[in-house]
C-alpha cells in the first residue's frame, strides 16, 4: 500500500512575512494607481471645480484658518472633515492637491484593511483578491479624488470593521471596546449616522461573549464615542445653540428622505428655493433649509428650531400617507442595493468620460461587487465573523433607507460587500474544485438572488444625460478659465434640439434644473462679453423652466437692469422679496468684476444702471466717481461729485471723496 506523503511544516514566520508582504504590494499598487488617477485629473479642466458641499467644506476649512477654530456658527454638516481640512492651512491661493494625494493615501491603507478583514473569514490569497477589488473600485478613487469626507470615512470604517472582527470579544474586550468606541465617534462627527455603528459593535459582543458581556461592551464603547464629541457638544452650549452633539442635520434629513416631495434619492427643490448664501459656509448652514422657512412661514428659527420644524413636517406627511411611505422605504432599500448610482454631486460616468477610467471595468462596478458581496455574506453567515460583517453591512443600508439613497452614502455599504467577496471567491473556488456549479446547491441560488436584486432594472442608464452632463461640465470649465469661445460652443450643444428631445424634461425637474443651469451659465458668459439684452432673453428661458430657483431670478433681474429692462427687473425683485436697493448691489458687483478685467466701459454701464435702480447707493456711485477720475475724466466726475451731494449721501463719505478727488 502506497504511504501517503506527509504535510510539509510550514514555519508560522515564514507565512506571517508572505503576508506582510504581500499587503506591501497591494498597498503600493493601490496608490500607484489612485496617484496616476490624480495625475490624470490635475491636468484635467475640471481640476479645483468645487460646488455645493466639496466648495462649502473648503471654504469652511479656510475661514478656521482666517478667523479661528471656534467660529460662530452651529454645525449641519459634519466637522471633522473640513477641521482637518484646516490643519493643512488652505488659502486662497491654494491647491486642492495637498488633501487628495493624502486621501489617496487613505484609500490605498483602506484596500489593505479590507484585505486584512476579509482574512480573517477565508484564506489569504481570497482576502488578497477582495484588497484587489477595493483597488480597482471606481467608486472609491472617485471619492479619494473629491473635497468629501467620504475618503477618510471610509478609512476609519475599515478600521473599525477590523477591529470588529479581530478584537472585539477577543481576550482584551474592555480596550477593544474602548478603541471601536473612539473610532466610531470620529467617524460620528463626520456622518452623524455614524452612532449607529454601536448596535454592530454591541452585536458583535454578543456573539461571541453573550449578552451581559455585550452590555458592558456597549456602554464602554458608546462612552468612548459620546466622549470624542463632547467638545461639539460644548462649543454650540457655549455659543448659544443649544445642546448639539454633533450637527442639527436630523430632521432635515428625514423630511428629504421621507417628506412628500421625497423621491428616495436626493431632493434638491429646497435648496433651490432657498438661494445659495456663499457667506455661510462655516457649518455648512447655508443648506438647512431656514432660508425656505423663513420665506414660506415668516418664521426665524433657530437651528435646533427649524431640525423640529423639518421633523414635524416628516412625521406629518408619513401619517397621512402610509401605504406611500412604505412603498418609498422598499424603492429606497431596492434602490441602495441596485447597480446603479444614484448621484447627488457628480456624476462619476461623466468625470470617466472626460479623464479616463476611475478603476476596473466591469470588475470595480457596484454591478459587479455587490452581486458578489451579497452572495459572500450568505456563504460567511454561519461563521461569527459572518454574522459580524452582515450586522456592518445591515446598518449602513438602514441608515440609507431611514434617509435617502446617494452615491456617496452607498459607498459605506461597499466597503463591507467588498470585504465579503473574500468568502466569496473561495466558496466558488470550493465549489469548481468540488465538481463545479452543479453542486452548489443553495449556494447557487443565493448566488442567483444576489444578481437579481442588484442587476434589478430600477434605474434605466440614461447615456444622454451623460452626454448633457460632459458637455455642461466641460463647457462651465472652459469658461471658468476664460475660454469663452470654447465654453459657449459646449454649452450650446447642451441646448441642441436633437439634444433636448432626448431628456425627460417633462416629467423630471432634475433635468429641468440642469437645463436651466446651462441656459445661466451661458448668460453669465454673454454679459461678460456685455451681450446684456441676449444675457436677459436667455435667462428668461432658464426661469420658465425652473421658476422656484431664487438664484436663476436674482440673475434674471440683474440681467434686466442692465439691459434697460426696468419694470421687468422690479417685477423680479417683488417676487424675490427684495428691495431695489438689494439689486443695486447686485449690479454694483457686476461692475466690480468688470473693473477687475479691465472692461471699463461695461463697469460703468453696471454702475449707472445701479444707481438708476437706487440712486443713494453708496457703492455705486463712489465706484463710479473713482472709475471716472481713474480715466482722466476730471470735468465728468466733478459734475458726478455734485450728483452725490444732490443724492444725499453722507458727509463723511463726501468729505473723504471729495479730499480723494483733490487730491486728483
């Protein structure tokens, strides 16, 4: 009889160094490739283009830098980003540069905890590949490479995931608990629904060591976590806000994701009511929604104010439609597991259109992730581990269905999916060893309903709003860097009838804002070039497509003020709310910018129109009396200085013009 061949003695060191190892090599090719992305994008024209929350977090970040660490105002979005944001002391004439390439740093650490986490539930070269597919995740360089916080979440999430798996209910729980407390408070001061994470930490306790282990587990942990934003807690007492522990964001939140006009996905109509205010960045207070109240109800709410003011409208509107909000939380729960992204900022297949490929075709989908990450958290389930990574897994699809579905929000979901392709691979490995897929059994069909539900069509891949969107973007960045012509050639294939028949203008006011958006930025360009009769005709398209937008209409009246359209001007700032006084500044502004390009003869254009609409506007008319002395124009400002007295202007600003024009 034929002896067997005994095991060869593997030496523990040897298979720990191969481990390191390779982990080294994966963090490396992790960053090579996020850092040949971030090459790729700083030559891009889209590079430094920040809007909506990545422009409000850096601002955010630059006024700590100017006026302090304290500030002033309450905090609706998360603090910890735009904090460390600070520590690299951004100023206005800095780069974005700085943050990505640590982010990409980031990212490339993460890939390698998912590896180290998917170890721990199958064998390395299955967790090594589960690392590899974090790599090649599109999502997630896409993010590294944005002014979000979503990169450093991510990090810390993967940490905690770690610690989850390895630590917690191990021979030292109290200090595992201690340190996943810490972590999932930090995490909290970034994304508030972070908190959560402590019922998959009190779950993973619980399995392992029972369940008066996991209450001390828990209360530990949540200790730690309170601890970490007690100073946030602290700053808004001290500064009259009321007891916010880490941001006022709860109600407008729920009212976005569950409210009547809730879609499942993002709401803008809000925000575009409410008019940007790019003097409150700090906080990021300028998109909770007071500015909607106030001019809806007259009321003045505080913050804490106006998150019960959004809660009462939620539970109210969830009370009277129930069947509709049920119907809305199982579309929101399909709709954060679907293939598809439901963008809220960016749209990442127009940034692949334009800069080439963010990760691995096919393989570093969502389409392709979560089918596997599902079927891996079936295969782990009956392991502990298993349980641990579903718990993970399960809170950060909830915390998308109490509120709403993005991109960005459903990456938090990834990152557990992408741990369990691990147990993934190598249950299908087991399986083609085995005889092949025939003897895969339940297996295959949990495999079978992980396809389903992902690669169910709830979202048809619209391929022209893609189109719209490259040309939109492409066309606001040539003009931002002064190609006009360029810009305007863009643009205008934005507005194409071939091109406007293909969207849903009809039944999607999305594509109606975008439109609209395209139509602005266009009028903006000819007033620029002082076309002010063709900047008004073209705004006024914008506003019949989306007339709740305050920002379109402040533009539209300037754009009639200059071009000599006065009643239809006022009639904007009556239904603005505005004084005409307001829309002198406005144009005051307009000719500011003018004076900076040296476009003298538009800035004086804007300033008599100005004063035409307010003709005691200080700004307007000392600009214009310093413009007419700055082109030599002595007799003409003279005869402007007597206007000013006529006007009524104060003396002291009288006297200091009249010493500044002697002295000419």
């Amino acid at each position: 009889m034929r002896r067997a061949r005994p095991e060869p003695v593997r030496d523990p060191r040897t298979h720990s160094s191969r481990w390191a190892l390779a982990l080294l090599v994966l963090f490396a090719a992790s960053l090579a490739w996020k850092l040949y992305c971030l090459q790729r994008f700083s030559h891009s024209p889209l590079f430094g283009n920040l809007e909506s929350d990545s422009a409000t977090y850096w601002g955010w970040a630059r006024l700590l830098v100017q006026d302090g660490w304290v500030g002033h105002a309450p905090f609706f979005l998360g603090p910890l980003y735009p904090y460390l944001l600070a520590t690299l002391r951004p100023g206005p004439g800095s780069t974005i540069l700085a943050p990505l390439l640590i982010q990409c740093a980031l990212g490339a650490g993460a890939t390698v905890l998912v590896a180290c986490c998917a170890r721990v539930l199958c064998r390395p070269r299955f967790a090594l590949a589960a690392g590899a597919l974090a790599a090649g995740c599109a999502m997630s360089t896409f993010l590294d490479l944005s002014i979000l916080g979503e990169s450093l979440l991510w990090f810390l999430e993967a940490v905690l995931l770690w610690l989850l798996l390895t630590a917690v209910g191990g021979p030292r729980p109290h200090r595992a608990a201690a340190l996943s407390g810490l972590v999932i408070g930090l995490i909290s001061l970034g994304r508030p629904s972070g908190f959560l994470l402590l019922l998959a930490l009190g779950a993973t306790a619980a399995a392992r060591r029972g369940w008066p282990a996991a209450a001390r587990s828990f209360a530990i942990a949540s200790a730690c976590a309170l601890g970490i934003c007690v100073p946030v807690l602290a700053r808004h007492l001290a500064l009259g806000h009321g007891p916010i522990l880490t941001t006022y964001s709860l109600g407008y939140n729920l009212y976005v994701g569950n409210g009547s006009p809730a879609t499942g996905a993002y709401y803008t109509e809000i925000d575009l009511a409410s008019g940007t205010q790019t003097a409150l960045l700090e906080g990021g207070v300028g998109g909770d929604g007071r500015a909607w109240i106030t001019r809806t109800t007259g009321m003045h709410l505080t913050a804490l104010e106006s998150s019960s003011f959004w809660l009462r409208r939620t539970l109210l509107d969830v009370v009277a439609t129930p069947l509709r909000t049920i119907r809305l939380l199982l579309w929101k729960g399909a709709l954060a597991l679907n293939r598809d992204e439901a963008y809220q900022l960016d749209n990442i297949h127009v940034h692949e259109r334009i800069d080439g490929p963010l990760g691995v075709p096919g393989l570093g989908g969502f389409g392709f992730i979560g089918v596997l990450g599902l079927f891996g958290l079936a295969v782990s389930w009956r392991q502990h581990e298993g349980k641990v990574l579903a718990a993970f897994a399960l809170i950060q699809w909830l915390t998308m269905v109490v509120f709403f579905v993005t991109d960005r929000y459903r990456h938090h979901l990834t990152l557990p999916l992408v741990v369990a392709c691990g147990p993934a691979l190598h249950a299908a490995w087991e399986a083609l060893r085995s005889g092949g897929f025939g003897r895969f059994g339940w297996r295959g069909a949990a495999l079978a309903a992980s396809g389903a539900l992902v690669w169910l069509p709830l979202v048809h891949f619209d391929r022209a709003q893609v189109d719209f969107s490259v040309h939109r973007v492409l066309g606001e960045a040539l003009l931002r860097q002064h190609q006009r012509d360029k810009g305007e050639y863009q643009l205008a294939l934005c507005i194409e009838p071939e091109m406007l028949t293909r969207l849903p203008l009809a039944r999607s006011s999305t594509a109606r804002a975008a439109v609209a958006g395209v139509l602005q930025s266009l009028a903006g360009s000819y007033a620029d070039r002082g076309q002010y009769v063709r900047s008004e005709e073209t705004l006024r398209q914008a506003v019949m497509l989306t007339p709740v937008d305050r920002d379109l209409r402040r533009d539209h009246a300037v754009a009639s003020a200059l071009a000599g359209m006065r009643v239809a001007a006022l009639a904007e700032c009556d239904t603005l709310g505005i004084p005409p006084s307001r829309l002198a500044r406005e144009v005051v502004g307009v000719a500011e910018r003018a004076t900076e390009v040296d476009a003298l003869d538009q800035a004086e254009h804007a300033l008599l129109t100005a004063i035409a609409m307010d003709s005691t506007c200080e700004a307007a008319n000392v600009v214009l009396l310093r413009l007419l002395c700055r082109e030599g124009r002595a007799s003409e400002a003279r005869e402007q200085f007597a206007r000013m007295r006529a006007r009524g202007l104060p003396a002291e600003v009288l006297q200091r013009e009249a010493v500044a024009l002697g002295a000419r």
